[in-house]
C-alpha cells in the first residue's frame, strides 16, 4: 500500500536548522500536490508548506515564510522540508500528505490522501 516515511526531526535549540525528509512509496509524487503539515498535543493540524502536483509552484504558512522551504527530488521521489532559524513555537510533529489527484486546496488538510506518521520536532530555548 502507499506508504509515506518521514525523517530528520529531533531535538535542537533555537536557531537551529533541520531537513525533514519523506520518501514515498507505492505512489508517485510528481502527480500529486505534496505537504507539510505540524500538530502539537491539543491543537488542530496546521498547515506548513506545501508544493503543487507540477511542482512549479508552492505556498507557505505566514508563520513560517522567510525560514521553512519546500522542495522535491521526483528521482528519489521523496519530499523535503528545510527548516532554518528553528524557534520554540516551531516545536511540534511533523507530518507528511499527498494530495487528492488534480487541483487541491493546498492548505486544507481534507484535500489530502494519504499521511505519514509523522516526525517529532522539538526546539528547545
């Protein structure tokens, strides 16, 4: 079955960088709109990043503007998140979504299929 599998998170401190990973299987990226998503305990998943089923373009949560990046290698089918001057309030799971086929809403977490299980990101001060 698809299978999304992050990878990269763990503990840092404040300015810190770190580069997610998500490698995808049984599913093929380039047709698909790609996101990152991020959840803390008690809180609604909240949109990240994302980048579109053709890759040219991608938007981003304004929280998150100016330090996150995503990007996509479809030879290695795997999905990237660069994540550079790392805050507390970035702490969180980060997970991994592959878009419905066609045009989606990028940052509403209905439009997506399928989900990783996610990898802790934990930024301490």
């Amino acid at each position: 079955q698809v299978q999304l599998v992050e990878s990269g998170g763990g503990l840092v401190q404040t300015g810190d960088s770190l580069r997610l990973s998500c490698v995808a299987s049984k599913l093929n990226i380039v047709n698909r709109a790609m996101g990152w998503f991020r959840q803390t305990p008690g809180k609604e998943r909240e949109f990240v990043a994302a980048i579109t089923w053709g890759g040219g373009s991608s938007n981003y949560a304004d929280s998150v503007k100016g330090r996150f990046s995503i990007s996509r290698d479809t030879a290695k089918n795997t999905l990237y998140l660069q994540i550079d001057s790392l805050r507390p309030d970035d702490t969180a799971a980060y997970y991994c979504a592959a878009g419905r086929f066609g045009p989606i809403d990028t940052m509403s977490s209905r439009e997506y299929e399928y989900w990783g299980q996610g990898t802790q990101v934990t930024v301490s001060s």
